[in-house]
C-alpha cells in the first residue's frame, strides 16, 4: 500500500500600503492589514487545525506524520500579532512527528534570478528553524514549488538531497507518476517527491464545490482515491489555510482532517516525512526539468509571477537593485528590498482570465493588476532612491 506524505505551507506576506508618487516616506507595508489578515487567519485555521493535529499526532492508534514549511515572514506576523498560534507550531515540533522544511526565509522568486540571494535567504530560513523548533532541515521546497534543473543543481550545492516539486503533468512523460522518487540529470542523489496535483486539489480547491461530481468528499471516499493509485506513495502538498480558511469550518473540512488519517489506515495506507520517503523509495529514473515548473494554474510553470510585462518589469527592476544593497549593507533596506520579493506582490499583477484569474482575483487585495503593479513600482522607486543616498 501507499505511503501518504502530507505537507503544509504557512505564509502570510508583508503587504503593502498604497503608495503613491506623491508619497515620500520608508513606510511601505500596511501592519494594520497585516495584523488583521494574520489574525484572522489564525484564528479561522492555524489554532484550529494545528490543535486537531496534535490531537492525532498524540494517538496512539496510527502512525500519523506531517511536515510544514512556515515562511520567514509568517513567523515574523505570528510572533508579533498572535504568538499563541506559534507557539501551537512548536508543540507540533516537539512531538517527533513533524518534519520542518527549508525554504526562502521571504517566500521570494529569488531562485529565478540571483543564485546568491537565493542561497542567502534559505540560510537564514534554516537559522529560524533550528532556533525556533529545534531541527536542522533536510528537506527542501522552493516559494510555489518553484523548479527546474538549474534550481535543483544550486539546491544540491548547498547539502540538501531531497526536494519537494510539483507533479505537472507535462513533466511526467514516459511512464512516469508522481507516486515515485526520481533524480534531477546528474544529481544521481537527489531525490525528487513530487505532489499528486490532482489528490492534492481535491481538498484544497474542489472540497466545498458542490458542482463537482464527488461532492461531498469523505475521508473514506479519498481513501478509496488513494487504494486505486497502489502507488507506493501519494504526495499530499497544499497551503495549510486551507482547513478553515479557503475552505470555510462550516464545509465539514476539520471533520474530514480529524478523520482523514484513521480512514487512510484503515485501507492499509501509512504515513512518512518526506525526509522519511526519501530514504525508504528507491529511485525510479531521471526527471528532466529544463523549464521551471510551479504548483499554480493550469500550465504549472511559472507565469502566474512573471507571465506578463508587468510582472518581468518589476521582477527585473527590483533584482537589479542587488548590488546596491551589497554597498549600502543597511539592515533596514535589505529588510524592505526582501520583503518586496515575496511572490505574492508579482501574483497580484496577474492578468490571467478564466478559472486562473478567478483565483487571482481572490487572493489579490487590488481592484486590478495594473492597481496592484502601479503601487509596487512607486514603492520600488522610493526604496532605489534610498538605495543610492
């Protein structure tokens, strides 16, 4: 039977104000929203769900795991607005069943342009991990799933031998399932553990509609999902907001998480860490990934951030200011200069229309992504101009 990896990704951005030409100040980012949002968020899912897993870790009945990347900048929000609910994340550290991740400490695009920064920000992620929950992480996940074989070549460099990707479809020819282990080209011990999008989405996106054909979705009926797989693991990737957040407590979704890993036992199923999988799944073969590949939208590349012109503009301009803030050595500024890295800045921008601009649109807390890349571009200005004073 299969192995289930469930992994949780908590981040909350440090959103901006707005910001117009006429505005001269370094104050950029809104904490009144910031506050409310994470508070909010924590109240509607963090503390809920996390005290539901660690009633089922606490059992004694099953062998249930789980593993959680937690953003820089979520730990930031949650130390300073609602430290109860971190202080909920190392309790789940503390029972032995939990693996943190390494990621980029602000949740940025940096692994698409400076190696350098990229490499910075996940030493400084790991630093707060340690510190914070005592592990030293093994695993790594990029912002958005973000990958390619160049990334995996600069992940690899700096110690890490497995890594969680999306399993796009276009990437799996040939025979290949996201329910295997496989090697980026050359980097023959690495090992890739790739989501089941599919499975995955079917709890973070389809859970409540009730237009979809296995509505309403029960932890027995997903167990049966996973029986028909007989893969020998299933890859359960998906922001931890959605139990209670996008998928509201009145949708029945913490009576399906408290229920989930007794019905996936029940068939036969286990459960591991990914460092876990890694060691115990033999390699199934190469995986080629010249193009970067994400978890989002339909094409799963990398277009939702830096599809359009906009989006590349202010990417580019915003990473050219790199050297500057080399020179500068301003704790602040860098501070600032990381922050606007946080992907969910260039997702804003987004024109995507159909099902994929629906999604944007949710998320976005601009009237449109010209709004959303105006704004960005009138802080960007004030904070080169602070660069080169």
């Amino acid at each position: 039977m299969s192995k289930i990896c469930l992994y949780f990704q908590v981040h909350q951005p440090d959103r901006l104000r707005r910001y117009s030409v006429f505005d001269t100040d370094a104050f950029y980012f809104d904490e009144l929203k910031n506050a409310e949002i994470c508070r909010k968020v924590a109240h509607k899912c963090y503390i809920p769900a996390t005290r539901i897993l660690l009633q089922l870790l606490a059992s004694k009945s099953d062998d249930f795991k789980v593993s959680f990347s937690i953003s820089g900048t979520a730990i930031e929000q949650l130390e300073r607005y609602v430290p109860e609910a971190l202080a909920l994340f190392v309790e789940l550290s503390k029972t032995g069943k939990v693996e943190f991740l390494a990621e980029t400490s602000h949740h940025t695009l940096a692994s698409l342009y400076s190696p350098a920064e990229f490499r910075k920000q996940v030493a400084t992620q790991v630093d707060t991990v340690r510190s914070l929950f005592g592990q030293s992480p093994t695993t790594f996940r990029n912002t958005e799933l973000i990958y390619s074989n160049a990334i995996a070549q600069i992940v690899s460099d700096m110690g890490y031998k497995t890594i969680l990707i999306e399993g796009a479809d276009h990437i799996l020819t040939g025979g290949k399932t996201p329910g295997a282990a496989y090697h980026p080209p050359g980097l023959m011990d690495v090992k890739l553990l790739l989501k089941n999008h599919r499975l995955s989405d079917d709890i973070a996106f389809r859970f409540s509609n009730r237009s979809w054909s296995h509505w309403p979705l029960t932890a027995e009926k997903f167990a049966g999902f996973v029986d028909k797989l007989d893969q020998p693991c299933v890859n359960l990737f998906m922001d931890f907001e959605t139990f209670g957040e996008h998928q509201w407590e009145e949708t029945g979704i913490f009576d399906f998480l408290k229920a989930l890993p007794a019905a996936l036992v029940a068939s036969g199923h286990g459960f591991a860490t990914p460092s876990e999988l890694s060691e115990s799944l033999q390699m199934a073969g190469e995986l080629d990934v010249r193009q970067p590949i994400s978890w989002a939208d339909s094409e799963r590349d990398v277009s939702a951030w830096i599809g359009n012109a906009m989006q590349s503009n202010a990417a580019h301009e915003l990473f050219k200011l790199e050297p500057a803030m080399l020179v500068k050595d301003d704790a602040v500024l860098l501070s600032d200069w990381r922050k606007l890295q946080a992907s969910d800045h260039f997702y804003y921008m987004c024109t995507k229309y159909f099902a994929d601009g629906d999604v944007h649109r949710y998320f976005s807390p601009y009237e449109s992504p010209y709004d959303s890349y105006i704004n960005f571009m009138n802080v960007l200005d004030n904070l080169r101009s602070r660069s080169s004073a």
